[in-house]
C-alpha cells in the first residue's frame, strides 16, 4: 500500500490531514473489531476515538519495518482489554442491525440466523480465542500476521484456530445442519 506509507510518513512528521487519510484507510475494519468484542456502539465509539488518539500520540514510535495493521491491530486490542477491564463486562444483546453488515470470509451464503448463531457461539469463546477468529476469518489476515499480534508460534496459531472452529461448529451444529 504505498499511500498507506505516504501517509504515514507524513503524519509522523505531524501531519493532521496526513494522518486523517489513515483514519480514513481502517476506521470501517478497526470499528468493527470494536464492535464485535463491546457489542456496543456508545462505548464503540468511544473506545474508538481512544484508539486513534493512541496512535496519534504514539505514530513516531511506529516501526516503519513492520506491517501498519499489525501495530494497530495490538493499540485495537490493548484498548478493548483495558476498556474492559475497567468496567466489567455487561452482558449486552447483539445489535441486530449490524448482523447484516458482518462478512465471513469464504462463507457468502451464511444467512442472518447463521450469523447470530456464529456471534453467540464466538460470545461464549474467552476474549483471546474470539480474537483469533475474527483476525482470521473476519479480518482475513495471514497465520504469520496473527502470530506477529499474538505473540504466539504460527504452529499455535494453527493449532488454536483448528480447536476453536470445532467448538464452534459444535456449538452451532444444533443451529446449522451444514456442519
């Protein structure tokens, strides 16, 4: 993406509008990792807003070696933790209105049931699983990628992916006769 790196050069020299054209590049993808992990659109809006204020005050610690998502992704990530932290966790009813809008990659033909069925089986997974899965099938990022935001091997990565599908599956099979 080489406006992605015009632009992020510019805005670590403090460049507003520079950095307003990066916004502009995640703010649909970051919002709705948000949105999936607070089920919320107040408090995704305002984590939201936190995230990119991070990054702003942050951009000049930014390795330019390293992927831009990549580091975005784990300020995302940190925020939402933090965020939940702080204020326990309540249990909110996914917004029907934004069931329409999830995409699953490789999977076009999931229908609005499917789609509520996944989202309450991934509101059962711990929050490091449920990360995995939207990176991966939500966000459609590469093993090597999830492995650089997690910390963890890509073995593990793979390993973990291949778990949590099953329980998945599980968990919907009651739902989706597709398997």
């Amino acid at each position: 993406m080489d406006d992605e790196k015009y632009y992020l050069t510019l805005a670590k020299q403090g460049d507003y509008q520079a950095f307003e054209r990066i916004v502009k590049i995640y703010r649909d993808r970051i919002y709705g990792i948000v949105f999936l992990n607070l089920r919320n659109r107040e408090d995704t809006e305002d984590v939201f807003q936190d995230i990119f204020y991070k990054v702003f005050m942050n951009l000049k610690s930014y390795d330019s070696e390293r992927k831009f998502f990549t580091w975005l992704y784990t300020i995302t990530l940190n925020t939402v933790y933090t965020f939940i932290r702080k204020r326990k966790r309540r249990s909110v009813e996914i917004a029907v209105e934004f069931i329409d809008d999830i995409q699953v990659e490789g999977r076009e033909d999931f229908t609005r049931e499917d789609k509520m069925a996944l989202l309450q089986a991934m509101e059962s997974l711990p929050d490091d699983e449920r990360q995995l899965i939207i990176l991966r099938y939500m966000e459609a990022a590469g093993i090597d990628e999830i492995a650089e935001i997690t910390g963890l091997s890509e073995s593990n990565v793979k390993v973990k992916l291949h778990r949590i599908r099953k329980r998945i599956f599980e968990m919907m099979e009651g739902h989706d006769e597709k398997g």
